[in-house]
C-alpha cells in the first residue's frame, strides 16, 4: 500500500467508487471521468507501479470484465488501454464503445462523458451480472 495513492485507498474503501469486480488480487470499477458508459478501471489490489510488475492473473480478470461489459452494453466493441501516467499505481482501462456514440474511429481520452450517480450505479450492477 502507498499512503498517498488514490487508487490504495478506493480499494481500502476510504473513498467511495462504483465497484464491478473483486478478488484477493484484484480490484475493478467504474472511472469517475467516463470516456462512456461503463468504462471500468481494473487494478491489482497490492501497490504496482506499472501493469508489468503484474503476475499473468491480470490478463484473465481483464478478460472476464471485458466479456461481461460485452454483454452488459450489447457491443462486441470493446477497447483497452494502458497508459500509466495518470495515477501510478497499475492500471488498465476498458471501455465499451459504440457506433456513433461521439467519438471517432479511435476513442478521444479528452472527451469525457456525464452520468449520474444513478446511471453509474445501474452501470456497475450492469456488468456484475454478467461476471
Ligand atoms: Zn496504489
């Protein structure tokens, strides 16, 4: 665990998220700045600085969210990324994505999409029922 990092202290519960998925090693859930609809963060619960410091776990839970969000949002389209420099504690994004939902042939990270609380929950329950 590191102190300062905001992502050790969703997974610890000191700030609130919109959880999708938890394991002993593993942690997802809903990205408060939403490229769209159920875009999911999905950590490793220990402090890793980078994606490469994870065991191979990793790929098998990122694989299983992005089914589920498949069948959740009834899209085949579903995008990841890695980038690593936001917060630096490991992550990989998933985003469902759709035809004519705003962005273009490549998603824009810039164009970030408003929900409600109550959409954002409905989102997360969403993709748990279909993990
Ligand atoms: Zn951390």
């Amino acid at each position: 665990m590191d102190m300062g990092c905001i992502f050790c202290k969703i997974i610890k519960g000191e700030i609130p998220c919109y959880k999708v998925y938890e394991d002993d090693q593993f942690f997802a859930f809903l990205d408060i700045r939403p490229t769209n609809k159920g875009h999911c963060l999905v950590v490793p619960k220990n402090h890793y600085r980078w994606v490469w410091d994870v065991n191979e776990d990793y790929s098998k839970i990122v694989n299983k969210i992005a089914n589920a969000q498949k069948k959740a949002f009834e899209t085949s389209w579903v995008v990841s990324f890695v980038m690593g420099e936001e917060v630096p504690h490991a992550h990989i994004h998933l985003v469902p994505r759709f035809e004519n939902d705003g962005h273009g042939p490549l998603i824009n990270l810039e164009s970030v999409k408003e929900f409600s609380k109550e959409e954002m929950q409905e989102f997360a329950t969403r993709i748990k029922n279909f993990l």
